[in-house]
C-alpha cells in the first residue's frame, strides 16, 4: 500500500505556494510559444533562467515546507484553534491517536 506523502491539510497549507509556481509556469510555456520582445538568443536565454531558476527554487522550498508541516503535525500535540498560546490550554486529541 502506498503512503500520501502529504495529507488534504498539509496540500491547503502549501496553495499559497502552488499559486506562484502556475504563474511562472504559465509564463514559460507562454514565452516558448510566443516571442513577444523580439530579443536575441542571448537575451532568452536570460528570459529563461530567470523563470526557471525562481520556480525549481519555490518547487523545492515547498516541499521541504510540506515536509516540515507534515511531521510537525504528526510529532506535536493539537490544540484548539486559538488555543496553543493559552496558559493552561490542554491538547485535544488527534486522529493519530496521540
């Protein structure tokens, strides 16, 4: 059986990621279809490296973010929301059982 690497919770937290990566990603596809600035090979080669670098960095950053959110959900207990920062607040029970 095949595990999920993220949960349906961890996916929400990541969107604010996904986002930028289908814009940048929309703008590579776009500009491999399209020459709109009638630029030299000098200059799309500049084009590209300035869209693929920023998104294989965001690509990776969310998923060593995924991976941190994962396993901190897993390892530390839940508490209602709101509730972490109350003196006295007492975890809830997870799904995990702990």
């Amino acid at each position: 059986m095949a595990t999920k690497v993220f949960d349906r919770e961890t996916l929400l937290d990541l969107t604010v990621n996904f986002i930028p990566l289908f814009i940048i990603l929309f703008f590579i596809v776009g500009y491999a279809v399209f020459n709109p600035f009638d630029i030299g090979t000098t200059g799309r080669i500049l084009q590209y490296v300035l869209l693929v670098a920023p998104f294989v960095l965001l690509a990776i950053l969310t998923y060593l973010s995924g991976k941190a959110i994962s396993l901190a959900e897993k390892g530390s207990p839940v508490y209602m929301p709101g509730g972490a920062t109350v003196d006295g607040a007492e975890p809830i029970e997870d799904e995990h059982g702990e």
